[in-house]
C-alpha cells in the first residue's frame, strides 16, 4: 500500500512539476509579447504627458510675465 | 500621414499575428510534450527554481513573477537593438541576433540589465548572481540548448560569467561604474564569440585591417554604450552632485 502510494506521489510531482513549467514558459511568453508594448505606450504617454505639463507651464509663465503688464 | 499610419497598422497586425500562437492548441501541446521527458524536465525544473531564487525582496512569490516579468522584457529586446542597428548605424556583416540564444546579448537589454541590478539588487548578491545567471540560460533552458546549439558550452559559459557580473555590478555607488563592468563583460565576450565560438576571424593572424573589421562590426554597440555612459556620468557627476550640494545649503 505504502509503495503504491509513494509511486503515486512520484506521479503527482512529476505532472504537476510538468504544469508549473509549462505554466512559466506561457508566462514567460506573454510576458515577452506585453511588457515591451506596455513600456512603448508608457514611454509615450510619459512624453505626451510632460510635453503637456512644459506647455501649459510656459503658457503659465509667459502670462505671469507678460499680462501682469 | 496616411502611410505612417498604414504602416503603423501593418506593424501592429503583423505583431498580434505573430502571437497568434497563444490561441493555437498544438502550442500548448508542444510545451507539455517538451516538459514531460527526462532532459526537458530537468533544464525546466533549474529554469524555475533560478527564477524563484532571482527575485529580490522578501515576499518571494510576487518576487518569481516580477523577475520573470523582467526577464522575459529583457529577451525580447533583441528585436528592439536590431531595429536600432539596423537603421540607424551601419549595416553589419553577419545577424548574430537571428539566434534565439542571442536574444538578451545586446547593448539595450545591458542597459536595462545594469539598471534593475543597481537599483533592485543592492544588499542581494546571491539573488543577483541567479537574475543575471537566468537572464541569458533562460532561453538555454527552454529551448533545450544541449539539442539545438553547437556551442552550448560557451553560452553556459557566458550565462555563469554573468552571473558574476551582475554580483559585482550591486557593489558601486555609481549606476556608470556598474555600466563599466557591463561594457567590459560584453566586449570581452563579443570578441570570444566572433573571433573562437563563430570562428570569423579563426584561420587568420590578427592584424590591423583584422582589428578594424571587428571594430566596425562593434560600431552599434560602442555607439549606444558611449551615448549612455556620457548620459549618465554627467547625469550622476554634474546634475545629482549639485542637486545634493543646493539641498545641503
């Protein structure tokens, strides 16, 4: 009995080892498929994004200057 | 604007389409049948225990998953360094990037490479020593390099010696002092690489003309590896120095 379940447990290591691996490589494929594309739209945006900022910050700036003549 | 944009869309379809794999059910199949024999199983049982050993931090399971995360970037920057080589510098002579075990050897995933160590890694060295380790045997150890590649033991070879890089890459104050070691490593191994493992340069004596070939082949890398050095330097010595000095007062 004992043998036979020790065999089982091998078994059971074995496939789910097997799933986790497979698990990681699927990960691992997704992940190279999708974080490079999220680090180009967040490299975007962020420069989009400060663009804006320097923008309205100079138009801010430029009205201080000039209006309060 | 309309090409741009066409182009642009062409880009995209052709980027999903080539992981349209994912909703194939051969791709899965491929995986379990690669994972469930003796040598598959063996380099897949090493390949996740060294990504759980490579997170830093003390909550190790979100640790396995950002490192995994890191990694995987870090071997799809080939495409990105090959765009960029391609392009913008010089046509090379032969594509060492064509070869999936090259995909995380080039200067931009280096650059992100340096970073995470220097920042994440601080106080971490063993765990460095596996992140910079998987990062190259991560492709090794899921394609199964003792079947695909001649040259298997120079890749193991380079993943090891990585591994101590990046040990010594968590010592400096500085992120160029860091990048300095990263230069050296590169070139000491992209000069193995073409001149003993792709056997370019082998039958010959080393000459002049020889030394100037293999420079210019380098050109794309010394290139981007000057750029960010300069940046840094001066950003790192002139800027954050100052900024300290103006706080302090």
């Amino acid at each position: 009995m004992e043998l036979i379940l020790g065999i089982l447990a091998i078994i059971l290591f074995i496939i789910l080892a097997s799933l986790i691996m497979v698990a990681t490589n699927v990960l691992f494929d997704f992940f190279s498929a999708s974080v490079i594309v999220l680090a180009a739209l967040l490299l975007v945006f962020g420069l989009i994004f400060g663009l804006i900022v320097a923008l309205k910050n100079t138009v801010k700036v430029y009205r201080d200057v000039y209006k309060a003549k | 604007m309309v090409d741009f944009f066409e182009t642009a869309m062409a880009y995209i379809r052709n980027y999903i389409y080539g992981y349209h794999f994912f909703i194939d059910e051969s791709y899965y199949s491929g995986l379990w049948n690669r994972y469930f024999t003796a040598a598959g199983f063996f380099l897949g049982a090493i390949a996740v225990v060294l990504i759980y050993l490579s997170g830093a931090g003390k909550n190790k399971k979100s640790g396995f998953f950002r490192s995994l995360a890191i990694i995987a970037l870090l071997n799809s920057l080939g495409a990105v360094y090959d765009v960029i080589s391609r392009n913008l510098i010089v046509q090379q002579n032969y594509n060492y990037n064509s070869n999936v075990f090259e995909l995380a050897a080039n200067p931009i995933a280096g650059i992100i490479l340096v970073l995470v160590i220097y920042s994440c890694y601080r106080g971490y060295i063993g765990n460095a020593f596996c992140f910079g380790l998987i990062t190259y045997a991560v492709s090794l150890l899921m394609f199964n390099v003792f079947v695909n590649s001649d040259s298997a033991g120079f890749l193991i070879f380079r993943a090891l010696t990585l591994g101590f890089a990046c040990m010594l890459m968590t010592k400096p104050k500085y992120f160029y002092n860091s990048f300095i070691i990263y230069i050296v490593y590169y070139l000491i191994f992209k000069w193995i690489q073409i001149f003993i493992v792709q056997g370019i340069f082998a039958s010959q004596t080393i000459t002049v003309e020889i030394v100037l070939t293999t420079l210019r082949l380098l050109v794309p890398d010394l290139l981007i590896f000057m750029v960010i050095l300069v940046v840094s330097i001066i950003y790192e010595r002139a800027v954050l120095t100052v900024k300290k000095t103006v706080v302090a007062t």
